[in-house]
C-alpha cells in the first residue's frame, strides 16, 4: 500500500484530470516528475477535491445506483455487475482517489499549511471522504495510513473510521471557527467561503450518525447543518473549454454508451422511473404530488451523450445538499415525534421543489406539484396513508421515498436501502433486488484488488458483495 502514499501523486491528478474517462483515471503515473516544493498547497487542494468528486460521484457511485433500483445495467461491463459478477478490481480508481487523491492531498495542507482556512478545509474534504468510505467498503485502513514507517497498515473497523471521520469534520469545524474567509480559486467547491464549509460539515456529521442509526445527533449535527440550496457542495462541470464534464455523460457519450441508463427502448425502466410514472401502478403521484418533470429530469438515454436532464454534458452532480440535510432532519424527528414534529422539515424540501430548484431549464417548463402537506395526511386512509398502516410509519415512509427520489445520482439510495431493509422494513423502500439464487442482497463494494494484493494485513480474500458491514448487521 506504500505506493500510493508518495505526496507527489497529485501532480497527474491536476494535470490529467479533464482529459480522463473519470478524472482521477491513471491518478499515480508519473510520480517523480515534480517534487512538494514546486507546487504551491492551493493546488493540493484542488487535487485532493477532484479525487473526491471521483470518490462521491465516479464508478461505484454508479453501481450503488444499480444496486438500488435507480439504473440498470443493460450491456457489458456494466451488465455483469448488475447481475452481481463484480470483481474486486472494479474498486481500484476509487480506492486510488480516497489514499492517493484525498488523504495525500489533505495531511499534506493539514500538516505543513499556515493558513486555517485550508487546513479546515482540508480535514472536512478528508472526513468526507473517510466516511464515505466506510460506508461503501466497510471496515478500511486508516489509524495507519500514510505513516511512512508502516508499509501494511491494518483495517480499522467501519464504526472507528465513521468516528475518524465525524472527529475530522468536528475539527475541521473548529478550526474554521477561528479562520477568515478568503476568495479561494483552488477550491473548487465553495471559493474559501467558511461558512459554506461548516454548514457542509454538519451536514456530514448528521450523514454519518444516520449510516449508524445514531438519530438524536443526526438531529443536532443537521440543526447546524446546511440550510438552503446555495450552500449545497457538488461537482459543477465548467465549460467547452476547461473539457471537464458530468462523469455520468461522459461514459455513456465514450466508451460505455448504451450500457447502463434507466429506461430502454423495450420499456424497460428502473424502479425510480416507475414510482414516478403517474401511469403506473407503484405511482408515488397523487392530487399533491406531480412528478411529471422530475421523471423527465432523470431519464436517462443510455445510448449516448443525448441527455439534457440529470447528466446533461455540464449539469452538476449533488455531493452534499440542503435536500439531503432537511430529510435527515425530518426522519429524525419523526421518528421521536412523528409527523408533528418532522413535518415541518419535510415541508421545506417540498416548497423548494415546487420553485422548480431541482430541475434545469430543459425541464422547468413541465409540469410539477409538491404541495404541502397537513399531518392528517398521514392518518389511517389519509393521502399519504390508503393502506393503513401507523401515522408514523406512514410519514416516515414518505421522507425515505423522498429521500430515494431526491437522492437519484448519491449513495444516499443505496445507504438507506442497507440501513433499513433489517429493522425498518416496513418503512424502507420495497425494491427488491437479488442474486441468482434469490436469496442475497448487495450490501458493500469490493476491496480494490490492488489493496488486497499489496497489503499483508488486507484479508486473505475479500468478503464478498453480499457481506453486511458492522452498521447494518
């Protein structure tokens, strides 16, 4: 594992990163070419945010989409892993951008920088990522990592890095307590706006105390965490110029055009597509819900780079968002106070869909209805209640159906869908999808192939796909 702990890997990282299938392709050739010194730590930091952007929104991203029922693999490589045939070496390009992009990049700032703005920044982009990790992965190594004097370091368990993760964000919090803002060009997120930082920070908190079912302080961190869309973190593509674009149009506009979308010329359409189909009999659609745009919005032509909606050549890709922030808020305090007191958060995510915030402008023109709803609602043969079950199941099933819709192109489907489907089936989202023997679910990716190779305290083999990790036992 040695290798890819070589501060200088980040020089192939800035410069190739446009030119790239996904933008941290091929992230530790050349690593002599340069040595720290030439290289002033802003663009550290930017290596280390194109890294994540890879980790957050790249390969396995897609995959855990798969996984969830919002794409479907319909050819190639993409159909082998739909049908569960998912080699470990799938892992390598994420695996590669959370030690040799993120963490390299971060303690290099966090460890040498004299301004707290970017060392904040620094500890927040690495609890990001650490805790992303986690929750794909499982247990992964981190007490050890990056220390030169350890060649093999060994695999924390998952809860200990999710609370290296939260310790990082807490400290990166704090540190930006006492940091300026400052106009930033390197960070390609927020432009050094600290409090757009923090917000962004407690958002994670809130996010990884959720993966673990720790919901009073998923509540608090979220409380301070981020509170409209302009404070939303995602990976916004630039122009013509700069080449860089929506990872998701890339691939199907290059090499893997027709291979994974989420509707095709049969009629085939993923989960997502359904329940959002006014037409069909899992219809999420009622007298307050219209969701004819957003369905437009998310179609997917998988047979190349035709796409104006969600993966349109410059469109955004969502990271960390108010959406995200104000369900995890809503779930929360539903589940002490039900829909009396988590309604109001619930509320806010829709009033913001009703502007249309969620759509571009290809898509802002078609119709679409989010009205508020009254807790009645949720009542015993209420509108959001026809099969009678409990009130509050009743809206905490409507905060993860929003939060499986809202999510569409995060790890958020695929994180709830692990959660839930033990202990709060009767809430989760019922798509179900298994292996050929019917009988086993995905449940975490794949340790890189390279990791299991190189590391003598990697496990002998991996785990599998169908192995549940510590949280979601």
């Amino acid at each position: 594992m040695k290798n890819i702990y070589k501060f200088l890997v980040f020089s192939s990282l800035i410069f190739t990163a446009y030119s790239c299938e996904d933008i941290v392709d091929d992230i530790n050739e050349n690593p002599n070419d340069l040595t720290v010194s030439d290289v002033g730590e802003n663009l550290f930091l930017t290596g280390g945010q194109l890294a994540n952007i890879q980790l957050q929104c790249g390969h396995l991203n897609r995959v855990s989409g798969m996984y969830s029922g919002q794409l479907i693999g319909f050819g190639a490589l993409y159909s082998n892993i739909y049908g569960y045939n998912f080699s470990t070496g799938e892992s390598n390009d994420e695996w590669r951008a959370l030690y040799g992009g993120v963490m390299t990049n971060m303690r290099h700032i966090i460890d040498n920088s004299d301004s707290a703005l970017l060392r904040g920044i620094a500890m927040i982009i690495q609890g990001h990522a650490f805790g992303t990790g986690a929750s794909l992965w499982g247990g992964i190594p981190y007490s050890e990592a990056g220390n030169s004097e350890i060649e093999d370091p060994i695999f924390d368990s998952q809860v200990n890095v999710y609370s290296a993760a939260i310790s990082l964000l807490d400290e990166g919090i704090n540190t930006l307590s006492g940091a300026n803002s400052e106009p930033v060009d390197e960070d390609i997120y927020f432009n050094g706006d600290k409090n757009k930082w923090i917000a962004a920070a407690n958002t994670l908190k809130a996010r990884f105390y959720l993966h673990q079912k720790d919901y009073p302080n998923a509540l608090s961190a979220a409380q301070n965490g981020i509170s409209s869309a302009g404070g939303d973190m995602k990976y916004k593509p630039g122009n013509a110029v700069s080449g860089d674009t929506n990872l998701f149009w890339t691939i199907l506009a290059g090499s893997r055009s027709g291979d994974l979308g989420n509707n095709s010329d049969d009629g085939t359409e993923s989960y997502l597509l359904q329940i959002l189909d006014a037409s069909n009999t899992l219809s999420r659609n009622h007298a307050k819900t219209d969701e004819t745009a957003r369905r437009a919005y998310y179609t997917i032509d998988a047979a190349g780079s035709g796409n104006n909606g969600i993966i349109q050549e410059r469109e955004p890709q969502n990271m960390v968002t108010f959406f995200e922030n104000k369900l995890i808020m809503a779930e929360a305090a539903g589940r002490s106070g039900g829909a009396a007191t988590g309604l109001t958060y619930l509320n806010e995510v829709r009033e913001w869909l009703n502007t249309g915030g969620n759509l571009n402008t290809s898509f802002i023109g078609e119709s679409f209805n989010y009205s508020p709803f009254v807790v009645s609602d949720f009542d015993a043969g209420g509108i959001e209640n026809p099969d009678n079950i409990s009130a509050n199941n009743a809206f905490l099933r409507e905060v993860i159906q929003e939060r499986y819709v809202s999510g569409f192109g995060m790890h958020m489907p695929y994180n709830d869908a692990r959660r839930l489907r033990k202990s709060d089936n009767a809430i989760a989202v019922p798509f179900v999808m298994v292996d050929a023997d019917n009988t086993r679910r995905a449940e975490r990716m794949p340790y890189a192939q390279n990791e299991l190779n190189s590391n003598s305290n990697a496990p002998d083999e991996d785990p599998g796909i169908f192995s549940k990790t510590s949280v979601n036992q």
